[in-house]
C-alpha cells in the first residue's frame, strides 16, 4: 500500500502530429500522456494504462490545470479543477467522454507581469546558493528561476479560486507551492 500524495501542475496542451503519445508528466511511477491519433488523455500505472477523456479544442494551444491525487487505493485525474479520470486496480470508476478546453482564458491563466528579480535576488542570498562542479547540485539560472516563480503563482491562483469554491481537498497542493517558493534543498 503506496503512501496518499497529490500534486498539480500547468501545462500548455498541443497536438504532437509526429508522435504517437505526448507526454505530459510523470509522478512516481505514475505517467500522464495525450495519444496523438484521437487526443485522449491516458495514465499509466507501472504496466496498466486507463484511457481517460477525449481532449477537444487543441488547436488553440489551452493551458490545462492538471491535478493528480492517489489515495491509498483510488487515483484521479482533474483538468481545469473538474473530475475527469478516476480508477482504482483494474477498474475504471469515473471518466469524462470528453474535456473541451478554452483557448487563452485570462481567468485560467493570469500572466504574472511583475519583475520578479528581487524576489530571486532575496531567495539567492537567504540561501548562499553558488556555482559547484557537482553533478548532484542542480543551480538553475534566474531567469528560469523566475519561470518557475510565475508558473507558482499561477497554479497557486488556480488551486485558490478552486478551493473558494468548495473543493478542499486542494489545501495540500496549495501548501506544497507556498513551501516550493521559498524552500530550496540541495541537490533539487
């Protein structure tokens, strides 16, 4: 029996013309793809795979709010904050026939325009992070720090609006961003 965990992340959803599968993320030993022949949603587990809903409106290039969440027997897959995979073993118990995906929605996706150098800078110097030859000390730059922050935020206003509107489940994943913007551990 695996420990309960949950995560969630954005992802700018495309048509991959010249592959047979997308991938999207992978947790664990947990895969999410996009099949590029009908541009369903699929999950792998170890050496299962559960097909979920067919994804509509890809031609827009959508952001998608992926949430994945596994308890101690069942796994869910939500986009946009809306159940749309759920499965336990070998049994599908819940899937969506199909997710339309809004194109360019300013409510789903705020574009974080602040300059967020100083934030960088304070995290930078709270942390006494320096250049190292090690392969095992992974220091990214900051501009793609600043990525990261901006997706952050994003996911955190995401993750906000859902849990105003009654799913709580969402607590967890919002105090795992809050932690990542200012937590830094080596070796991550």
């Amino acid at each position: 029996m695996q420990p309960p965990w949950s995560i969630m992340f954005w992802i700018q959803l495309r048509q991959w013309p010249d592959a047979p599968a997308g991938l999207i993320a992978t947790y664990e030993n947990i895969t999410v793809f996009l099949s590029t022949e009908d541009n369903v949603i699929g999950i792998r587990d170890g050496n299962k795979t559960y097909l979920g809903p067919k994804i509509s409106g890809l031609d827009n290039m959508p952001w998608i709010c992926f949430g994945l969440t596994r308890g101690q027997s069942i796994t869910t897959l939500y986009l946009n904050g809306k159940q749309a995979l759920q499965f336990s073993e070998d049994t599908i118990i819940f899937r969506l026939n199909e997710f339309h995906a809004t194109a360019g929605d300013p409510q789903k996706v705020k574009a974080i325009q602040q300059d967020l150098s100083p934030w960088i800078q304070k995290r930078e110097s709270m942390f006494k992070l320096k250049e190292t030859t090690s392969k095992d000390y992974v220091l990214i730059s900051s501009s793609d720090q600043e990525d990261q922050l901006r997706q952050r935020i994003q996911a955190l206003d995401a993750l906000l609006g859902a849990f105003h509107n009654g799913k709580l489940y969402f607590f967890d994943d919002m105090t795992a961003n809050l932690r990542s913007l200012v937590f830094y551990k080596e070796k991550n």
